[in-house]
C-alpha cells in the first residue's frame, strides 16, 4: 500500500499528502493550496475535496483566467 499520493486539481498539481499515523499529511506544491499545508486528512480523496474547495473559494481563483495558446 502507497504512503504517498499526489493530489490533482485541474490537471495541475496541488501537493502531496503522505501518511502520518492514522491520517494523511498535505504538502502544498504551489502557493495555491499553502493554505492547506500541514492539514491532515483522513484520506486522500478528502485532500483531493479540500483541495478543490479551497482553490474555489481562493480570492486568486476569481481573478481572470490565463490561458496558454
């Protein structure tokens, strides 16, 4: 069984989380999610849900979006 798993939001990486004890530690890969560093999660599928959520209510996500050509 993986310790590790890399969580994915929009085909871009948010971070890793790996296995603390009981939980899963998040390590942001980007300023985007640091503010979920350090969080633990009881699964990594939980981190990939408050990864998504986090960068929904981020104020950088409303701003316009810039698209590579």
């Amino acid at each position: 069984m993986s310790h590790a798993f890399i969580i994915e939001v929009d085909s871009r990486a948010a971070g890793i989380v790996v296995r603390d004890g009981r939980s899963f530690r998040f390590h942001s890969a980007c300023d985007d999610f640091s503010g979920l560093e350090g969080q633990g999660f009881r699964s990594p599928g939980d981190a990939q849900k408050a990864a998504v959520r986090h960068l929904e209510t981020s104020p950088r996500s409303r701003g316009p979006k810039l698209q590579v050509a």
